[in-house]
C-alpha cells in the first residue's frame, strides 16, 4: 500500500531575530471577493496550514508565519495573511519586512515600492538599495490614555491602549532598566498585565513594557508579549506603531523626526510618522528594518504521521 505526502515549500527569514516562515508555492481553493472573506476561508478551511509549519513539533512558539497568496486587487504584489502558534494576526511588522526579503530572494520583486493586501489593511514597502526595508503602515491611534491595572504580583500599571495593526496596551515598566532581567520575569509581568487588560477591554492582545534604551542613539527599549504566550524578538513593527501614535498624541515626537526603538534582543527598527488626521490623532507609521532568509525549506506532511499537521499550542493567552 502507497504512503500519501502532501509537500509545499516555506522561505524561513528573520527580522531583527524574530523568525518569519513564509508559505510560498500552495494554491489554496478560495473563492472570497476580498481579502476578509479569503481570509475567513483559510481560517476555516484551511487552519491546518497554520498548525502544520509554526506548532511543534515543526514549528515553535516564537515562530511567525505567513500565507502568501494572490491578490484580490491586481494592483498590488500579493496578499499576507500572518499568523502564529495560537490564531492570526491582523499584521505583522516584522513579518510584512521579512516576507519583503522572501520576495527579493525569490527573485519576485526587484528594488523600489511594492503595496501588499493584508488583514489590517493595504501596506506600502519599499526595497531599497541598501538592502533594507521600510513599511508603511496601516492607520494607527491611541484609543485610550492612562489606564491604571491591578496585576496579581506586581503592584499597578498605569498606560495607554493603541492600535498599529495589532492592539496594545502600552506602559512604561521600572524592571526594563535592568539590562540582564530575566525574561521569565518580564513574561510573568507582561502576562499578568494582558489579564487585567482584557478584563477591561478584550480586543486587546499584545502588552508593550518599556524602558530606557541600552543601544547607541536608541529612545526606548521594549519587551513586547505577543499572543500566544512568548515574546518579540525584534523591536516589533505593530508596537513600534502603536507607540508612534502615543508619542504623537502626546506631541512629545514631531512629525517626520526619527524614532530608534531597540528590542528585548537589541535590535533596533527606525521609525517616523506623518499625520492622517491630526484632530483624530491618527498617524501614518513608518519602520525600517532587516531581514535575512536563513531556509528554504520542502515541508512534508506524512498521512501517517498523527503530528503531521501540527499541533495545538500549548499556551491560550
């Protein structure tokens, strides 16, 4: 009797050491007329994917994916839907930079200005020269200031909900000025702080602590939780997006100037905005970072394997 494979091939990648596995050659059935309704097919009908290349015991916790798929409007390069251990993501900062350098390595797009289709809404990228890559943004805002959390073991919190692609609470914490602080603790923090968020506001599920920079010319370092229970390795995009638009309704950043945002790993994205609308305190991101491909991988699910298509994450936050 014949043993069934099913194959499709990834672009692994990572941007400032956050990992980004990009699905790059299956054709999915999806028959939606936006990328909300594909979207809503793949998550579905096809979620096994997502289990399949970033759950154990291929994947791992930290790791990000991506679907690349046509778009729906032939004016842009692709949609990205992205995704991790637990669900999907509306966009991924780093993700949308590394699925950029997947493009370059595939010789899909050449240096200049590409536009993508994503969950969140259409993002603008450019390739530069110099081999790094800058994102444009959805619309970001702050939707809440100086709001005070009670955590279980770790005293109160007072900081702001905003919104860069993905929703954070943000707040500055004093354990960031510890450069060596384990990351468990800064886990357990961050944790306990997305509990007592959600009881306030559900949509809420990325937790932002900052601190003061450790890496020349940096403004801020940060810790960001992701859902799915582990952290960014990079500075985050959707964070770093999310605090621009904090900076900029506290008119503590002008427009156009220059923000360095160092990472839990020290890598740094920078980062600037131009304002959508000034009244309603919505800005216009940008981040600029690195990525590197570092796999070309043939996945092979064996349909004997009971683990084949991944499975479950082991942590629901």
């Amino acid at each position: 009797m014949g043993i069934a494979f099913h194959t499709f091939r990834v672009i692994d990648s990572h941007t400032g050491g956050e990992p980004t596995r990009t699905i790059v050659d299956h054709a999915l059935e999806l028959h939606g007329d936006s990328i909300h309704t594909r979207f809503d097919e793949i998550r579905t009908r096809y979620d096994h994917y997502r289990r399949a290349i970033v759950n154990e015991p291929r994947g791992s916790e930290v790791m990000v994916g991506a679907h690349l798929l046509p778009p729906v409007d032939p004016s842009h390069v692709a949609s990205v839907v992205f995704f991790n251990n637990v669900g999907y993501l509306g966009m991924c900062g780093h993700g949308m930079i590394g699925v950029v350098e997947t493009l370059r390595y595939l010789g899909r797009i050449d240096f200049g200005i590409h536009t993508f289709e994503t969950i969140a809404g259409v993002v603008e990228a450019e390739l530069r020269s110099d081999g790094r890559v800058r994102i444009t943004n959805v619309s970001s805002f702050r939707e809440v200031q100086g709001l005070s959390l009670q955590t279980r073991s770790f005293g109160t919190f007072t900081g702001d909900i905003a919104y860069g692609g993905n929703w954070f609470f943000l707040t500055q914490a004093d354990v960031m000025q510890q450069k060596d602080a384990p990351k468990q603790l800064l886990l357990d923090l961050a944790c306990e702080l997305l509990v007592a968020c959600r009881a306030v506001l559900p949509k809420v599920d990325h937790v932002e602590l900052f601190g003061s920079a450790f890496a020349p010319n940096a403004n801020s370092r940060n810790f960001v939780l992701c859902p799915g229970g582990m952290y960014d390795r990079s500075p985050c995009g959707t964070g770093t997006s999310a605090k621009l638009a904090c900076l900029a309704a506290d008119g503590e950043l002008d427009e156009n100037a220059i923000w360095i945002q160092e990472g839990i790993t020290g890598s740094c994205f920078e980062a600037s905005y131009l304002w959508e609308d000034r009244g309603q305190k919505r800005i216009q991101p940008t981040i600029i970072g690195n990525a590197y491909v570092n796999g070309d991988l043939r996945v092979v699910i064996d349909d004997r394997d009971p683990f084949g298509w991944g499975f479950p994450g082991m942590n629901s936050l």
